[in-house]
C-alpha cells in the first residue's frame, strides 16, 4: 500500500501462514548479525509482487503472486533448514543455472545485447568459476588453465576449441555428475543439463 505518508508490505492469507511454518521449521538456526533471523525482501513486478525470505541459514522462502499463487503447498521438505553443505550446494547450483542460462541464444541476446559467442560464454563461465565453487570450474572446458603445479593445462583436445556444443556438453555432464554426489533435489537445474536442444 502507497499513500502520502507510508509503504506498506503485507504478508497475508496463504503467505501468512507459509511464513509462520516457516518459522517454526527454523527456530533454531542461529540469529543474524542484526540480531533478527529472518530478511525479507519485497520486489514489485509487472507479474505482482515477489517475495523473499530469507533465513540465516541461507535457505530462502518464496511467496507472493509473482510465482505460482496461493494455492501451491509449503514444501517442508525443500525448505528445511541448511547445513554449510547445503548452502554451498545451493550456491553450486546457481552459479550453475546463471552459466546454463547464457546456453539459450535469445535468452543470451537479452542478457547481454550482443550476438552469442563462445568468447562471451567462456569469458563469463571463467569468471564465475574464479570465485565460486570449485565444482564449476571442474565443469569448464578450459583453453589455458593453471593446475596445482601451476603448470598450464589445456584440457580442449584437437579442434573443440572455441565450440559452445562441446562447452556446454562437458558442463553438463560434469554439473550431473556432481549433482549426483549429494542426491541433488533441484529439477530444474537437471532438467536443463538433461536437455539436448540444438541452440547454437
Ligand atoms: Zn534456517
């Protein structure tokens, strides 16, 4: 609600009790910094509102019109409290997700307003994996990469150089592979490492 004086966000109905389970399910994780457990973040869109809470312990809430209505069930087991495992896996998946994104040719135009290159791909994938999980960088195909020995290694053989087929196919499978290690939940993101489609 907007008025002269104030902005108000509400959490109600459905949410309201979503929310309360919530609570419940993560009482004992540890208080924040600011001495609170929860944040909460209210994101005004063309599609409603999306919200996020979000527990210390990194697992997220999603409520709000924006996604998929009230109507959809609180899903206990998803949303149960992480471990330091689980917070690293979840980050593991979504810098996983942001690399298989740039996979889709219009998508990739969207993104970043330019034609879809290899160089772009790898570029950026080389930059996530710098100070992300070390799992993606197991899942790049790099052209000149430095080893334990800091020895340069050239994992590309013959002529895969510069081929966003290949990229992605070794991505992929290396992402399942390691998705498989901790029984991954996460669908959607094996779902598009499933998914053969020709977009290049
Ligand atoms: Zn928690």
């Amino acid at each position: 609600m907007t008025t002269k004086e104030k902005i108000i966000f509400e959490i109600n109905g459905a949410d309201a009790k979503k929310l309360k389970r919530f609570e419940r399910q993560h009482k004992n994780c540890p208080m924040g910094m600011e001495g609170g457990r929860f944040s909460y973040t209210f994101i005004p869109t063309g599609l409603g509102l999306a919200i996020t809470v979000k527990c210390s312990c990194g697992q997220q809430l999603l409520l709000g019109d924006f996604l998929d209505g009230p109507g959809a069930e609180y899903d206990e087991e998803n949303l149960r409290p992480l471990t330091e495992d689980g917070i690293k896996n979840k980050q593991f998946e979504e810098a996983a997700l942001m690399i298989l994104g740039l996979e889709d040719r219009r998508f990739f135009k969207m993104a970043i307003g330019l034609e879809q290159s290899f160089e772009i791909v790898y570029a950026y994938a080389v930059g996530v994996a710098r100070y992300g999980d070390p799992r993606i960088s197991k899942a790049i195909l790099y052209k000149v990469s430095v080893n334990a020995l800091h020895r340069q290694v050239k994992n590309y053989t013959g002529t895969e150089e510069e081929n966003l087929e290949k990229f992605f196919e070794h991505f992929k499978s290396v992402v399942l592979e390691e998705m498989d290690k901790y029984h991954s939940d996460n669908e959607r993101l094996r779902e598009k490492c499933l998914s053969k489609q020709n977009k290049y």
